[in-house]
C-alpha cells in the first residue's frame, strides 16, 4: 500500500463494486487530443475508446490552436462528441511552455456541457487553463469532478526532477484552490500521488497509464519486416529513441552517447523518432557524426512498428512522470535505459530488462547503452507479458469507472 492515508492503491479489478451506480455519461476536458501527441493526448483517446465500448456516452473538449472560429463539434458515432476549443500559447520560454495552452474560454463551453448532462466530468493535467477554468466555473458545480494528475514538476526543463521555487509557490497557493474545487484524484504513479497528496487531504486512486497490449503482441515475430519497411539494417543492433525533442527527454545527451558509440562500434544504428524544438540541431548532429537516422512521430495505428524493429529503447529524462513509451517499449519486449527519476521507477518495477541510470548525463546514457547491449538477447518475453498484465486498458478503464461511482450524485 502506498504510504498515505488519503491514497487509494487500486491494483484488483473491482467485479461488481464498481457497477453498483451505473455511469451513463462522461464529459473529458483535456489539453490534447489526437492528432496531437504525446502522452496526455494517447492516455485520453485510449480511455474514451473503452469507456464508449463499454456503453459509456462521451464528449471529448480538448484544445486547438489557429482555428478560425471560437470553437467546433464533431459527433464521431452515437457515443462519442469532440469539441474542439480555439485556444492560444501565449508564451514559449521555457520551451516547456510550448504546449501551454490558453483557451478563449466563454458561457459556450458551460452551455455544451450542460446540455450534454454528464454523471461526472474527468480533467486531464493540472498544469492547464482549459481544466482550471471548467473547475472554477460556479455553473458547474454541481456535476462531479474527477482529475488524473500526469505529472509532476514541469516548468525548468534542465534541472533533474524539474523543480523550482515559482512552481512550488505556484502549486502551494493556486494548485491548492484548484484542487480544492475537484471531488476525487487519480494519480498514475506512486510517485505522483505522493507529489500531488502535499496539497490535498483528499482520496487519491492510484491508477496507472495503459496501453494496447495486443498489438504489440500479434505483431512480435515481424522484426526483420518492420526493417524492411523503414529501411534499417538487419544485421545491427537498433537503439531507439522516441519522444519530444527537448531538454526534459534528453535528447542532446543520447545524441551524444550515439555519437561516440558510433565511432567505437559498428554493429549499432540509432533511431531518434519525435519531433519539437532541437529537431534541426539533432538532425544535423545525426546526419554528420551518427549511424543513424531521425524520423518524424509515425502515426499512432502503427506506433508499434519502430518499437518492435528495434533492440533497445532509452529515455535519458531529466524528470519524467509515468513515460507511456515505457510501457510500449517494454510490450516490443525492450532492453529499456532509462533515467531513475520522477516515476520512471514506479513503470519499471519488476521489469527485468532495464538499466537505470543517474544522473542523465552522456557518460551515463552512454554506460547504460552500452550494458543493455549485452542483456539483448537474453529471454524474458513471457513474464514481460505477465508484468503487462496491470496495463491492459480493459483494467484500468474498469478503475477509473471505479472512481466515477464513488462521487455520482
């Protein structure tokens, strides 16, 4: 159990309990939503596709940026409404801001939801506008509000762990008020419940991120075609890199330590998958010193593809919440190199294929490629599966439900 009396460690299907009140219907307000990427933005759609498969209604307000009116709605099927709210960023320093994003905010948004009359409305990320102004909305008070906190600190995007004195006087004030307006949390690791728990006495769930299991796992024995596809070498190991290309990731520092293990072996390829602010930088640096490539984000039907063609996935971060690449890296059966930071150790509990590694720095990564380089062909798929088993969405959509029941009215 985790250690707070105010924490809900939700690890058992809940047969029955969570069905005793009956959820009919659920208004998700998120920052990102597909096409947008990242892990906010998988970890909603993911959810609204099981809760609608279980007869659930959804509407879907999320964010857009340079639309030409205030806000659009589209009905994708009989369950499933996507509202889409012009919003602006205004600022982009610190390159963590880039996402920041401020809705024009208006009586229409209470109106939509409202005439929607959900059971409970589910926020997505405390760092955003769009949730802060649905829970400060007096109109609203009266539907239930649940919120999945995804991260912890995540303004400084070069100091380990993220944390800075402004965002603590941010989060001891501010966070405190807005939680203040929200009914029940849900905290996708240890780690950020113990974070999140310094500013509420309220119930936590812990309930963790998920992912589609079965794709990966029909697709395994596809390796040598996936390398085809994209044209990587069949006879080299393939490291893979997938993520945003800043600071926070660690993107300079693995395109570093591929830089000096390119020159010292030639049985490695490097991949860098993603795209944002240091893409040029690390595309010049790629096509000059690495064997390797940089590759645009691939679309998310075939995200399993470069993981499943690859050999070993690193993820140098300097803070890290949950990192849902993790848990596709580890369905591809993955030698993962990753950062002991934030919940990063929490995602990789039990998992025997890892190298944890600290600070996040080249010599580090570097260390750390190197070691997981030699546990490749080591055999461990099946209890792989088995540690999978916790994220199956099946799971964790019946959890979250959980949690709806607790606060319906």
């Amino acid at each position: 159990m985790f250690d707070s009396i105010n924490a809900l460690d939700i690890n058992k299907p809940h047969k029955g309990v969570w069905m005793i009140k009956k959820v009919h219907r659920v208004t998700i307000v998120t920052p990102f939503y597909p096409p947008d990427p990242g892990g906010i933005a998988v970890h909603v759609y993911e959810l609204v596709n099981r809760l609608t498969s279980f007869g659930i209604k959804c509407q879907v307000i999320t964010c857009i940026r340079n639309s030409r009116s205030l806000y659009c709605m589209k009905r994708i099927n009989d369950n499933l409404d996507i509202v889409s709210v012009n919003s602006v960023t205004p600022i982009s320093f610190p390159e963590t801001m880039r996402s920041f994003r401020v809705p024009f905010y208006g009586t229409f948004i209470k109106d939509i939801i409202h005439s929607f009359d959900p059971d409970v409305i589910h926020l997505h990320g405390h760092h955003y506008p769009i949730n802060w102004l649905v829970a400060f909305d007096q109109k609203l008070n009266d539907i239930p509000k649940i919120l999945t906190v995804h991260g912890v600190y995540a303004l400084n995007p070069y100091r380990v762990g993220g944390k800075t004195v402004i965002e603590e006087i941010f989060n001891q004030t501010f966070l405190r008020l807005f939680l203040s307006k929200i009914d029940g949390i849900i905290a996708l690791t240890r780690t950020i419940a113990r974070y999140i728990s310094h500013y509420t006495r309220k119930p936590i769930f812990i309930i963790p991120n998920g992912i589609n299991v079965n794709i990966f796992r029909e697709n395994l024995d596809r390796k040598m075609e996936y390398r085809k596809s994209y044209g990587l070498p069949e006879d080299k190991k393939v490291i893979l890199f997938r993520g945003r290309f800043n600071h926070v990731k660690g993107i300079i520092e693995y395109s570093k330590a591929a830089t000096i293990l390119s020159r010292l072996r030639s049985d490695v390829y490097f991949l860098a998958v993603g795209d944002g602010p240091l893409k040029p930088l690390i595309t010049k640096i790629f096509e000059r010193y690495i064997n390797g490539r940089v590759i645009s984000w691939t679309p998310y039907e075939r995200i399993h593809e470069l993981y499943i063609a690859s050999d070993v996935y690193v993820l140098p971060s300097k803070w890290e919440a949950f990192g849902i690449t993790l848990l596709e890296s580890m369905a591809a059966n993955l030698v993962i190199v990753a950062t002991n930071v934030g919940g990063i150790p929490d995602v990789l509990d039990r998992y025997p294929k890892k190298v944890l590694i600290y600070p996040p720095i080249t010599k580090s990564v570097l260390h750390g490629i190197i070691n997981a380089l030699k546990m490749t062909d080591e055999q461990y798929q099946q209890k792989s599966q088995d540690i999978l088993r916790r994220y199956y969405w099946e799971n964790i959509t019946r959890k979250v439900i959980y949690s709806y029941t607790r606060y319906l009215k």
